[in-house]
C-alpha cells in the first residue's frame, strides 16, 4: 500500500497485515536490525546491499553482525516466514517497495569533510525506482539540511516533484550492543518530514515498531539537527571533563570523588574522562557541524582537539608512572588492553586505543596488545599480541577499553617485570593496588 498521504490508521493496518513492503538500504550493523524488527512486525522487507555475501548469508537466514542479542534470532525468523530476504538489485528493490529507508555508511574525507557519496548513490538508485505515493526514509546521519538541500534533488531526478512522494529524517539514535531494544522502544523514535504528510507517514511507521511511540519534529533539518547534537553534547562534555581531570591531577585530587559529589547538584552533570572517544559517530559528527556552518564553532573545534588529545595525555601517564620505577619509557614494554572503542563492542573505528598504539610505538621498546575480540589480529593494529598469562618482560599495562573482563584481573597475581598500571577508563580502583606494589595512575 503506497503510504504517502495515506491516513494513520489504514498505515497501521497494512504494515501489521504485511501489505505495505520496506526496503532498507545498507545491511550492517544498524540496517539489519532495523530491517529484521520491521519485518518481526508485519512489513515484508527487502534489504538492499551491495555485499553479496551479505545478501547471501540474510537469504539463508544467517546473520552477520555480531554481538546484537536477539537479532539472529530475529532474522532466522522472519526469512524462514518469507517476510524478510535481500537483494543487491538497488533499483529493483524500490520499484517493490513503497517505503525505502536509507541506512548506510556516512563518512569524513582525509579533510574531515563530510562525505555523504554512498547516500548519494542511494538515492540515485531509489530514483529510478520510485512511484508516485512513496515515501523515502533517511535514516543515516547527516550533516543538517541534507535531506533538504542533497537528498530531496536526487529523489526529484526521477520526474517526480516534492508532494508526490513524501520524504523523511528519521535519525537512528542507537548504538552497537543494544540495537533491537532501542529500536523496539528505548527511547522514541524522531521524525521530521519535508512536509506534513511525510511527517505522518513516518510517524505511522515507526509508531508499529516503536512501544515509545514518536516525537514529531517541525521539519527535516529538526530532525537531522537532534542526531547531530546528541553527540555534540557528549564530545563537548566529555571534553569538559577530560580537562578538569587533568586539572585534577596537576592539584592532586581525585577528579572521580570530585565529579561524583558535584553531580549530586541537580546542575551538575560532568561526565566521565577517559583517554578518548571513539567509534564512528561521537568522534565524527562535531565535523558535520564545524565544516558545514559559517557561524563560530571554536567549543565544537576545541572539544574535538582535547579528546584527540588524551591519548598523548595517556602516554605521558605511562611514561611518568615508568619513572616512578626508575624505567624510561624508551627501554619500557608496554601492554595495551583493548584496542576497541568500548568494551565489548568489536568496533574500533576512532578508537583512542590506536591512537595510544601509535604514539607508544614511536616512544617505547615493544608496544604489545590483547583484546578479547582480536586475539592475535590485533597485529593489524601494529601491535604485539600478548596474553595476560604471559606478562613477565611487561613494563607498564595501559586499559584503554572497558571491558568487563579487565575488572576481574586479579592484579596481584600478575607476574609483571614492572608494575606500572595507567588506566585510562576507570576500570581499575586505584586504592587497591597500593598493597600489591603498583604504581597507578588513573585518568581522574
Ligand atoms: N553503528 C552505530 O552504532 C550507529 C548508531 C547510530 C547511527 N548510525 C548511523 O547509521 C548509519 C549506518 O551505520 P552502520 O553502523 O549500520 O554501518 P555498517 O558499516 O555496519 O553497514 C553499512 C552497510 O551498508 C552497505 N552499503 C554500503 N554501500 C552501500 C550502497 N551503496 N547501497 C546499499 N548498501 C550499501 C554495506 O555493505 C554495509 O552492509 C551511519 O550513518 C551511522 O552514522 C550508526
């Protein structure tokens, strides 16, 4: 059923009845849990891709993305009740379907510029495919004013004016780890259309998936803007607290006993420091702001350089701590622990962690890693694998990720050549390895 001005209700009806079909653009770790819940709910979805052996492996009921509790589950289902298979033919897909939503890949250049190619040559495709009463779903993150000024003109190559086919921003606000809960109704979904019957439509959509409901916003760019300054929020204030750590350390208190009592002001809300921030939106999206606008952005800018900065900050910790036991850094083995973003997420886009590797590689002997998802492909990082067993010529350790398994580490009963810890995301309490002999520092 084409959706595009279509009331609420008969929306509702045909996607529970399986008669309103869903494409959705790009697979991956967002895309498919978007595709397998819509599908879990009635919609018959096509998932375009143009990996083979992802199309393949989704038409055999296989799921490819890992670490999603409930999604492989959700994609046997739905394929084995014929709801859900994909495709690699882009225009094929939206010719079947009268909702087609974007969710793939948004990127920086080597200049930080936003680079929206793969959007673009989505949306070629959907022209070429689209119908009058379609309604075509953004669903990436894009720099504000995208879906007005890039993806609108793209869509209106197929003949079809604006009023036509309705079109939306309706950012995905999740992360990796947590996707089909948030999806289903963690928080509601935002949805701003280029007019109102887009709005509508969407909002008739995501209201079947979604138990939060919907938060209608006045237009696109609204919407585009609220995925946009979530993250914002978190680097700038993630920044905030990176510094005052620092300043923490230089007057010698603890900036985590300090940022814990000042939060219970209801005012106060300084997040966690940490030796960086990673993945590929926090990191990312400040650019889509600061290379877009002409208007002053130096907070975003600086923000930006103070994260980026931690690592080096990072390395200082070690080199300092390696002093305390009369070890320069030049003769120290240092071992990282974790080379991913966050813990138990295999994602190392952005991740602070390599950026760690990467100084220390230029600055100690031999810079090891162990990482419970990576194993000994962490040499692709350009570092050594190493095990926790196997730690005897290990000068200093450094955590730069949290995972749950780091917090078991009996610390005392590691046979280090040196015992100099820096943990740079608060896994350890620092209190507890004065008895062992270790020399801690923290990040806060
Ligand atoms: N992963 C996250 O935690 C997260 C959270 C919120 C928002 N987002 C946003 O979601 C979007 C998608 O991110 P992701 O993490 O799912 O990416 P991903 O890299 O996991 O998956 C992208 C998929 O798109 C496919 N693809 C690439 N080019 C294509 C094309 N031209 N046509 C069709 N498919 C194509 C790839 O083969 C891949 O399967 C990005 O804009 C990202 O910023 C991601």
């Amino acid at each position: 059923m084409k959706v595009y001005g279509a009331n609420k209700s008969d929306i509702i009806g045909a996607m529970k009845s399986g008669n309103v079909t869903i494409a959705v653009y790009g697979l991956g770790k967002m895309g498919l849990p978007l595709a397998a819940v819509f599908a879990d709910c009635g919609a018959r979805v096509i998932g375009a891709d143009v990996s083979p052996e992802v199309v393949a492996s989704i038409n055999r009921g296989e799921c490819h993305v890992v670490g999603e509790p409930g999604l492989a589950g959700l994609v046997a289902k739905n394929t084995a009740a014929g709801r859900l298979s994909a495709t690699s033919d882009m225009v094929d897909a939206a010719k079947q379907s009268d909702v087609m939503v974007i969710l793939v890949p948004t990127f920086l250049d080597a200049d930080k510029n936003p680079d929206m190619s793969i959007v673009e040559s989505v949306c070629k495709n959907i022209a070429q495919g689209l119908d009058k009463g379609d309604l075509v779903i953004q669903e990436s993150t894009v720099p504000p004013r995208t879906t007005h000024d890039i993806i609108l003109p793209l869509l209106e190559g197929s003949g079809l004016s604006c009023g036509e086919f309705g079109v939306a921003h309706c950012p995905e606000r999740t992360s990796s780890g947590r996707a089909i809960e948030d999806i289903r109704g963690a928080y509601p979904k935002v949805v701003g259309g280029i007019d109102e019957s887009s709005t509508q439509a969407a909002a008739a959509i995501y209201s079947v998936i979604n138990s939060k409901g919907v938060i209608p916003v006045t237009d696109a760019t609204t919407a585009e803007a609220v995925k946009v300054f979530e993250g914002l929020y978190r680097d700038v204030n993630i920044a905030l607290a990176n510094e005052l750590a620092v300043v923490c350390d230089e007057i010698g208190i603890s900036a985590i006993e300090t940022f814990d009592v000042a939060n219970t002001q209801p005012y106060s809300h300084i997040h966690k420091p940490g030796c960086g921030v990673g993945g590929h939106c926090i990191p990312v999206y400040p650019y889509f702001i600061t290379k877009t606008v002409k208007s002053d952005t130096r907070l975003l800018t600086l923000a930006r350089e103070i994260n980026d900065g931690m690592a080096g900050y990072t390395v200082e910790l070690v080199r300092r701590g390696l002093g305390e036991v009369g070890v320069e850094l030049k003769d120290a083995n240092v071992l990282v622990l974790g080379v991913t973003y966050r813990g138990d997420v295999k994602e190392t886009r952005c991740s602070p962690a390599l950026s760690i590797i990467d100084i220390l590689k230029g600055e100690c002997r031999v810079v090891f890693a162990y990482d419970p998802l990576f194993g000994d492909d962490v040499r692709q990082f350009g570092a050594e694998p190493r095990r926790l067993d196997d730690v005897g010529d290990i000068d200093a350790v450094v955590i730069a990720a949290d995972y749950e398994e780091f917090r078991e580490i009996e610390w005392g009963e590691l046979r280090l050549r040196h015992r100099v810890l820096v943990d740079g995301r608060n896994v350890a309490e620092g209190d507890k390895f004065i008895g062992d002999g270790f020399v801690y520092k923290g990040i806060g």
